[in-house]
C-alpha cells in the first residue's frame, strides 16, 4: 500500500524508480523486472526461500551512481503461488485479493547494481542476454513514474549486462528455470 509513496519520494530524491525487485545474486545486486502477473514476486520469494537476500520487491529505486535501495523487509505473493510453495502467512483484510506475506532477512540500506533480468513467460526455458537498445526500452516499459527520468541515468542503467529469463508459466519445471536464471549471474 505504500508503494506509491515509495515511488513519489524516490523520484524526490533523483532516483530512478521501477517497477521490480533485486536480489543479490552471486554476491551482485540483480534487478528483476517483470509485467504485471509476470512471477516477479515469486521468482523473489523461491530466491529467498533458496538462501538469496532479496533487497526489494514492487519498487526498485536506482540513484545516478547506479546504487539499488533497499525495500520493505517482504515479499507478497498472490494465493495461488503461496499455496504451490508452501510460504507466507496470509494477510487479511488488505487490498481486494487474498495475499502472503513472506518476510525477509535484513540487508543493508544500498547495493551497486550489476546488471537487470527482465521475466518473460514461455514455453522453453532460456537465459538470453539483451542488447543495450533493447535493455533501454525496457527500463522505458518498467518507469514506476511517467516523469522523465535522468537520461545519464538511463544510459548507464542500459548499459548493463540485461538478460531476458524465459519459463513456463507454472511450477513443474521451476528449479531447471531458477537454475538457468542462477548460471549466468552467478558466474
């Protein structure tokens, strides 16, 4: 309920506000962007459940030095992902959907940011790294806010490694596409 806030006072602040999460992965900190019902939530609750501090979840705030904030110590999860992994407690009477909460561990307030792994559903599972263009108008697609962002900003941000994480849109083969998304970011 806070994340509009969260937005409006990061862009206060000069920083670029997402929408996504981060974890670090491989002892970076790795963006996680995703559409709207894209997993982004729960590829970071089966990171956490797999030892992988998540820094942040539905807002991802990245200052000009390319440093990732730190979020809410939480991760919510729609019923339906929270009852196939068996996490989180339920949450009631917030918001119109039924929701749980997965807590997280503390981290540190900020971390540089790697690199950033955009979600996408398919029918293979597939690691593909992204062009810089293409990275750009995906930063674009994720602003939490339509104001203009720094546009140094916005090129350093794409000049990052990005990779495209494609898997099937259920859980049967969640550990090989957890492990496709590891290899990469880890080496």
């Amino acid at each position: 309920m806070l994340a509009p806030t969260a937005v409006v006072m990061n862009a206060w602040l000069g920083r670029v506000p997402l929408h996504g999460g981060a974890a670090l992965i491989g002892g970076n900190a790795w963006a996680v962007l995703a559409d709207r019902t894209g997993g982004k939530s729960t590829t970071l609750a089966c990171l956490h459940r797999e030892g992988i501090s998540v820094l942040s979840d539905d807002v991802l705030a990245i200052d000009s030095n390319l440093q990732v904030y730190s979020g809410p110590r939480c991760v919510d999860l729609r019923a339906p992902a929270a009852k196939e992994l068996s996490m989180g407690r339920e949450l009631l009477g917030v918001g119109l959907r039924e929701r749980y909460r997965v807590d997280l561990g503390e981290v540190d307030i900020e971390y540089p940011l790697a690199g950033l792994v955009y979600l996408h559903w398919s029918g293979r599972i597939e690691m593909a790294r992204l062009p810089p263009r293409e990275a750009l108008t995906r930063i674009f697609e994720h602003l939490a806010l339509t104001r203009d962002p720094d546009p140094s900003t916005m090129l350093a941000l794409a000049s990052l490694p990005a990779f495209m994480w494609s898997r099937p849109p259920s859980f049967i083969e969640l550990d090989a596409a957890l492990k496709a998304l590891r290899g990469p970011l880890e080496g």
